[in-house]
C-alpha cells in the first residue's frame, strides 16, 4: 500500500494539532521532515521543516515502527500547534515527499484490513468518536474492545461445529447410526436462536444509543407544540406566544432522555393556510413529519379533539408509531394520565406547568425498548441489526428443515446462510463494496 498521510485532528484552531502518516514511507518522509526519528514509542521535540530548511513548526514527533502501531504499518505522528494553516503546509510537504492525501476512514481501514481490529470495532472507533452520550460513549468503548465481536464471534464457532457436524453426518449417511435424527441436534438448533435473541437484544440498545430516535411535534396551530418542545428541551428555544402560526419554520434540537438521543422537531401548525409563507413551512412540516420515527399530534384538551384535529389524525403516515397528546390540562383541570383510547396511546399533560412531562418521557423511552441501567450494552448499527435477523431466519428455517422433514442437506446450507450472515458482522465474510460504503462514513483522519 502507498503512504497515506491526514490531519487527524478536528477541522479548526486549537492548542494541538495532529498530522498522521501511515505506509512504507512514513519514517523516511518523517525522517526528511524532523532531521532523526525517536526510537518506536518515544516522544521528541522537532523542528518540522520545509524543502528550503524554513521551519513549518515546532512539535512532539512519534514513531510506531510495524507492526505495533494502530494499522499495522509504520505510523508517525507529527504533533504540532492546532493552526489550520500549518497543519496544511505539514500535509503538503508530506505529499511532495511521496505520500498522498488520505480517504476518509483509511487509516481504519488498513487497521482491519491488517488484522488490527475486526469490522465491527473499525466502525466502534468512528461510533466512539461521534458518540453524544456518556451511555453511548461507554457502549462504543466496549465494542471497541471486542465485547461484541467475542459474542459474535462464539456464536459463529457454535454454528461452525454444527454445521460440521450435520454435513459429516450427511456424509455418512449408509452407516446405521442417524446421527441427524438426535434430539441434540434440534437442541442445540434452539439454543443458538436463543443467543441470536440475546445478541439481538442487546444491539438494539446499542443501536439505539447510536442513531437515537427522531420525534415530530404536529397539530393545530396554538395546540402547545412549541411550549412541549421548550419543556423537552430545558429551556426556550421556541417563541412562544399567544398568537397563532408563530412557529413558520423546523425548529430541531437535540436532547437526551436517560442517555437515549432525541431529536425534536417543532414544527408549523397544519391548517388551511392562504399566506404563501405559511403554506411553506406547512410543507416542511408534512416533508419532516415523514421522515419521523415518531409523531406526538398536540391537541388543545381544552377544546378535546376537534374535527381538525381528526382530519390530521387521518392525514398523518400509518406506519410512523403516534401518541396523542393532550395538552393544557391546566386549563381543562384534568390529571396527567396516560391510557389507550380508540387505538391510540393518549397522553394528558400541560407543557406550561410541566404536570405529565414525567410520563411522556418514560413513555418515549419504552416505546423504543430502551433500558437506560442495562450496562452490557455494546454500540451497534442497524446493518448488525439486519445480519442478526437473517442469520435467526437461516438458524429456524434449518430447524424446520430437520425436524420436519428430515433433511440434512437443506439444514446444512441453511446454517451456511446463517454463517455468511454473522459472518458480515465482523468482516470474516465480506464484499469491498460493503467496506467501502462503510468506511467512507468515517472522518478523514480515522
């Protein structure tokens, strides 16, 4: 591989600035930049010079000889001042002297590429790095350290010894013994469902953790969206007023419930609009709402659900979960309550007073299965989410295949397709497409 080089240190100023190099020619280029290299692992002062021996900056330089070094490769850090400007100029010397600009995410990459780090801790690294909670910290951290590759990873080689195990029985199929017709087998078919269940289970917490869960506020103008979203919020990030259509635009803000990210989206009141300003932001609203994992439909409790309000009701996607809520009880005198009425799951509260806000967040929590005291949680991606239900499918359509009808071929591959699809989790089985779609999300520099 060529010789890669990147800031890998956060776009803008700071106190320390980072340049990365990694490849063959590191240490030479490093060598041409500083004058000597430290011994692998020790630190020392440099000057970092240019072509004509004018001193670029001053700095820590650091050597990580092959293959003990984050890719696997020879690695030197040049640590100098956080100025964008020097950072470039040490980033330009080093492509003139043979390197090139890094892809985002190269640096990752090799590392696994090199059997660093198996996929799902490559993508740990970029999870830690984007990670808005402490509990989504804490989660990354123990992916990183290969919590979740060793599950994986055990899982793989239980299904590895079975499968190997029903194609030798297949193999030698005219001896007298069915070893297939064995209820172990159907046993242990069972308890690698079980542990798909539980690894499931647990990266969908983790899952959550990473991506959080976007939530819509719609209604009526003056329902109290804005007001709800101020209390969600922690402060006053909406203007709130008496006068209706106050809110034109998306309002968003990023809040978390229990280490669970939400993003709330206030939103414009949807009605009959003629103001061509007002019939904008109404559209906006209806694009938002769209793309929302959930809705809350704010009505005024005062005035219960209006014809309107059931208009809108009818309007908004059937596939997007909704809660009602039923705002202004401190108006209406209603106690804050949560129920199911006509399908729907109703929320009485007042966004002035805060009465009920307890309730509605607990409720978002649990709607989404988040437990935030659950502390085996490791961070996962919805692609991990999608290989563990088709390696479940192939795990209980093999089991079908035995116990139905006996046949081991089919079980055999089906636990093939169970094996290719746990498999993609950590990269053993892998297409470039895939790790170039995934490290392409990652910052330049990582």
């Amino acid at each position: 591989m060529d010789t890669i080089v990147a800031i890998a240190t956060a776009p803008g100023r700071g106190g320390v600035g980072i340049v990365r190099l990694s490849g063959s020619k590191s240490a030479e280029i490093a060598r041409v930049f500083c004058g000597k290299l430290p011994a692998p692992r020790h630190a020392q002062f440099s000057y970092f010079k240019d072509d004509d021996g004018e001193i670029i900056d001053s700095g820590v330089v650091i050597y990580f000889a092959n293959p003990a070094s984050f890719t696997g490769e020879d690695v030197v850090e040049l640590q100098g001042h956080g100025s964008p400007v020097v950072l470039d100029r040490l980033c330009q010397r080093a492509i003139s002297l043979g390197a090139r600009m890094a892809r985002p995410g190269e640096f990752s990459e090799r590392a696994f590429l090199n059997n660093k780090m198996d996929l799902a801790q490559a993508e740990a690294v970029a999870d830690l790095i984007d990670s808005s909670t402490q509990q989504a910290a804490r989660s990354a951290m123990r992916s990183l350290q290969g919590v979740f590759s060793d599950r994986v990873n055990k899982l793989l080689t239980q299904l590895t010894e079975l499968r190997m195990f029903v194609e030798a029985s297949i193999d030698f199929s005219d001896e007298e013994i069915d070893f297939l017709a064995e209820a172990a087998v159907a046993e242990q078919l069972q308890a690698l469902l079980k542990t798909v269940d539980a690894i499931s289970s647990s990266a969908q917490q983790g899952r959550l953790l990473r991506d959080g869960m976007s939530v819509v506020l719609a209604g009526q103008p003056n329902a109290g969206k804005s007001s709800l979203h101020n209390q969600l919020a922690g402060h006053d990030a909406a203007i709130v007023t008496e006068v209706a259509g106050t809110t034109r635009d998306i309002l968003r803000e990023q809040i978390h419930l229990g280490g669970l990210p939400l993003r709330i989206s206030d939103t414009a009141g949807l009605h009959d609009a003629t103001d061509i300003v007002e019939q904008e932001g109404i559209r906006r609203t209806q694009t938002e709402i769209a793309q929302a994992d959930h809705i809350l439909l704010i009505i005024d409790d005062g005035q219960g659900m209006t014809d309107k309000d059931k208009q809108i009701r009818a309007e908004l996607p059937q596939h997007i979960p909704l809660t009602i809520i039923h705002n202004k009880i401190d108006k209406s005198g209603k106690k804050a309550t949560i129920n199911d009425e006509a399908g729907d799951t109703q929320i009485y509260l007042s966004a002035k007073t805060g009465e009920g806000m307890d309730l509605l967040e607990k409720y978002l929590c649990d709607s989404v299965g988040y437990h935030p005291q659950d502390e085996g949680v490791f961070i996962a991606r919805r692609r991990h989410l999608d290989a563990l239900a088709r390696t479940h499918t192939a795990i209980n359509a093999g089991y079908h295949c035995l116990t139905g009808m006996g046949a081991g071929e089919l079980l055999a591959e089906e636990l093939r397709q169970a094996q290719q699809a746990l498999g993609e989790i950590t990269g053993a089985f892998s297409n470039e497409d895939l790790l170039d779609k995934i490290f392409s999300s990652f910052c330049i520099g990582k």
